[in-house]
C-alpha cells in the first residue's frame, strides 16, 4: 500500500509538472509525456492482481514478458546449431527449401553431426553401385477387392485440412500434385473446392466428425460419401483411426470459427461449435472397422480404401489382421502415422507421450501384416518427419511402400517454423484464415515449389538407392540400415530387429509374438 501510495503521488505531480510544462514551453512535451506514462504503467502494475512479477516489479517487469515473447526467434536464429533444432533442424529446412527453389542442396566441408554417436544410423553404399533411374517407380495401390486401382508416387502430401491451412496453401500444394503427378491427403477437414479445383490427384481422409459426408446428428451419411467418392479427382479414401501428435482425442471448432464457407465444406451449421469425438461410431470392433472398410470400398465404386493410424498396441493391431481374415476382406493401403507426426495444435502430453514413434509402429505393421499373410494385399504408407532422400529410403527399408509428408511439404510452400499454427497469425499465410495473411502466399509460385521440392526428394533417393546397388525399392533390405548401439558397436536393421516370415504366425508364432497373436481378438479392441 505504501508504495502504491508513493506511486500514485508521483503520477500526480508528474501530471502536475507536465501541465505546468506545457505552459510555459511545448517543447517539454517530448520529455514529460513519457515521464507520465511510465508512472502510470507503474501505478497499473501495482494494483493489478494477475501477475506477481509486476507488482514486485514494476515497469521493468514488462521486460520479461518482451522477452519471452521473442525467445523463439532467438533460439531459432541465434543459439540454434545446424543439426539440432526441432521440429525439424537448420540442415533440414534448408535441403527442403534449397530444393524447393530448384537451387543445389549442397553443403561444402563434410558432416556437421557426430556419427560416432549411439543411435547414429547409416545407410550402407555397395562397391558396385547401379545406374541411377531416371523413372521414378510407382507403387499399385489396389488389393484383389479394388475395381479402380492407383499408382502412388514414393513421396506424397500428407493429411492437412482446409480450416488447419490457408485456402491458399491447399490451392499450391493441390496445384503442385498435379504438376508432379503425386498424390495429395484432404486431411479430415473435408473436401473443399480449393482441394477439387487444381485438379491434383486426392486421398479423401475421413475422421470421426465425418465432415463432408456427415448426417445432421453427426453420423456417416452413406449417400453423400458415395456422392463425393465418385469425384473423378478423388483416387482413394482414407479412414482416419488416430494421428501421430494426438492419438486417441478429438478436436473442437468454435462457433465463431464456422464461417459459410467452412460450414459448407464440413456439412455443418454455420456458427454452431463441432465436436470431433475421440471415437468412431461406425465401428467398436476390430471385425466392424473390417466391415466398414469393405462397405467404403462398395460406396465409392471400387475405388482404394484403407486407414490410417498412430501405433498403440500391436496387440490390438493383430486382432484387426485376424478379423481381415476371418472375414475375407482386407483394405488396400494402410497409413502408418508416427508419434513424431505434426499438427495444428495437439496437447504437449499426446504429442510427447503417446503413440509409438515410426521406427517402432511401421515395423510392427510390416511384421503383423507379413506373419499373418496379408502383406501382398496391402500398401503401407508412411508418414512423420519424411523430408529428405535419406528418409524416404529410411521407411522403405523399414517396411513402408511409400511415403507421405505435410510439414515438409509446409516447409517448401514457405513455413518458416514459427510455430503459430494454432494461432492464426501464421506469419507467411500457410496455416491462417486470416485473408489479410493469407495473400502473402503466392499460388503460382508456392506450387512450382512443392512440385520442385518433392521431384527433387524422390531424385535424392532414388540416388540412394542406386548407391546401395539394388534399381527399385523392392530390392531393399533391413541390412542395409546400420544402427550404432554403442560407441564400438554398429549392427544392422536385420540383427536388431525381428522380421517375420509370410505366414509365420498361422503355423508356428515366434515367442516374442506368441503371447500377442493368441490375445489378439477379432471382436474386441483390448491392450
């Protein structure tokens, strides 16, 4: 109170002396105008209740907050090393970028990262290694149920929704999949016309809210999913289990955020708050989510049907593999999302803690889909960090037949990871509905970018793959990954890890799986 006081007794007299001031000359304003204001910012911190730090401090105080405000930056272009940023490092947003811009991704001198480091991986190069292709190969996504079958290129764009992104950036990155001939996700948010207009090649993602084909209490509406299906630019549709950053909860879009146009692209009432559940009501069983698959598959004329999912358990993973076979039916592809996946915005426990990371989630896919028998019917994609050659090589040899990429893909439409997306003050108009960000980002040019950018990528690793000594994919192994465990130790991929042979678990389960195959249950989803 006595400083209160004293405070308040000098913001008088200060007000006293500029008006005395004022009177006499006007050139004291300069000077007694701020004099006045840091009086009265300090009379306000001392009595406002919210934050200590001011009332203990005040005026000064203030700095605190400044500073933390730029802390990012400061990290980002000051302290940060070249290989050791996150989301994604210096080295790596330059190779996206420098190869987005059609410049040479090169860097003089040698490797800035210390590869004797446990956990360092390597790729290994043959003594006699091969023509690179000029062809960049294509995988055929379309079990023996699939009518109109598609060839996915190795990378692709990944699940990101109109309302996430920019009407903007969903016009590049679609318009960028149609210059290059590679596949782009919807994400959950629906099909919008900024997704339909370029005329790229789409994979319409449905999640729990079932926007776009959704009945008014929120349920799937049969009627309107085949309608939309049968867009002749919609190759494939994808059922949305879980995501990487937030496996196992849903969203919420404010009222205030349900404008006309996100209204009418979701199927939803204008201005009325949606609720995404955590949950699917098509489906409670490992056999209805089966079902489910094969009746998506009917409604959209034939067209590739699969899922997409963050690895929990491979328990419950298995228990979806014997349902597929009990009941004869088997999606065509099967998207692998790893725990290191982005967002919009995600809870800092889902993102940090739960979900298995995509080494571990794609191999066990792999293995359960190989030992059960069904792996020559199924695609596996994999998405979560896939932003150079050496990554996309990485997951093949993991498993994985192709790959699929969103922040990367962010990254070559100009994302400068600011790490506002949940904000909508994305400052290069990529994720905002703000239009007066928004126009920053050109159409034209940030579409040339994500074609250059993923022509590029998948250039690098097919250079990879030739320098290993095998021409395609196919021909890749798990010994050609080397895993340093220990400082004087390096194993393969092949030794560290167990790798199932076709059909394995229908005549003899190796121990290490035994326990898992015989839990799993087609009629129940149990950890």
């Amino acid at each position: 109170m006595k400083i209160l006081l004293i405070l308040s007794g000098l913001a008088a007299a200060a007000c006293a002396a500029v008006a005395a001031a004022l009177t006499a000359s006007p050139w004291w304003w300069a000077a007694a105008v701020p004099l006045v204001l840091i009086l009265v910012t300090a009379v306000h911190d001392v009595r406002q209740r919210r934050h200590s730090i001011l009332r203990n401090y005040p005026v000064l105080g203030h700095l605190r907050f400044a500073l933390e405000a730029l802390r990012p930056e400061i990290q980002q272009y000051f302290i940060e090393r070249n290989f050791d940023g996150r989301p994604f490092d210096r080295d790596t947003r330059n190779i996206v970028y420098q190869r987005a811009k059609g410049t040479d991704a090169e860097e003089p001198f040698g490797t800035e990262r210390d590869l004797y480091q446990p956990g360092s991986q390597y790729l290994a190069p043959s003594m006699a290694p091969r023509p690179v292709r000029t062809d960049p190969p294509r995988v055929r996504v379309g079990g023996p149920d699939c009518e109109q079958p598609y060839d996915m290129a190795l990378l692709n764009v990944s699940a990101m929704s109109f309302g996430s992104l920019s009407a903007n950036a969903i016009l590049a990155l679609n318009t960028g999949a149609r210059l290059g001939g590679f596949a782009h996700d919807t994400g959950e948010g629906g099909l919008s016309d900024y997704h339909l207009r370029p005329g790229g090649d789409l994979v319409w993602e449905i999640g729990t809210g079932y926007f776009g084909c959704r009945t008014d209490d929120g349920g799937f509406d049969e009627r309107e999913f085949a309608r939309k299906a049968a867009h002749p630019h919609v190759k494939a549709v994808s059922l949305k289990i879980s995501q990487g950053a937030k496996p196992g909860i849903g969203g919420v879009l404010p009222g205030a955020k349900v404008n006309a146009e996100i209204a009418k692209v979701r199927g939803v009432p204008q201005g009325r708050t949606i609720i995404s559940p955590p949950y699917h009501r098509v489906y409670s069983t490992p056999r209805e989510l089966v079902r489910f698959l094969g009746r998506m598959r009917e409604l959209s004329g034939g067209k590739p049907v699969g899922f997409k999912l963050c690895v929990g358990s491979r328990r419950e993973f298995l228990a979806v593999c014997r349902a597929m076979r009990e009941e004869g039916v088997t999606p065509d592809f099967i998207v692998v999302d790893g725990a290191e996946g982005g967002t919009g915005a995600a809870p800092l426990e889902f993102a940090d803690m739960v979900g298995l990371p995509l080494d571990e989630g794609l191999m066990a896919v792999h293995n359960a889909l190989v030992g059960s028998g069904l792996r020559d019917r199924i695609r596996i994609g994999a998405a979560g960090k896939v932003a150079t050659g050496s990554d996309l090589v990485r997951r093949l040899l993991q498993g994985a037949d192709y790959t699929n990429a969103a922040r990367s893909m962010m990254l070559a439409t100009g994302c400068i990871q600011a790490q506002r997306c949940h904000t909508n003050t994305c400052p290069v108009g990529v994720a905002t509905q703000d239009p007066r960000r928004a126009r920053a980002l050109d159409v034209g040019d940030k579409a040339q970018r994500v074609h250059r950018y993923q022509e590029a990528t998948v250039k690098s690793a097919l250079q990879i793959i030739a320098a290993m000594g095998v021409d395609s994919p196919a021909e890749l192994h798990p010994h050609m990954l080397l895993q340093r465990v220990d400082p004087h130790t390096v194993r393969s991929y092949a030794e560290l890890h167990e790798w199932l042979t076709p059909g394995q678990l229908l005549v003899s389960a190796p121990r290490s799986w035994a326990a898992d195959w015989e839990a799993a249950d087609p009629d129940r989803f149990a950890l």
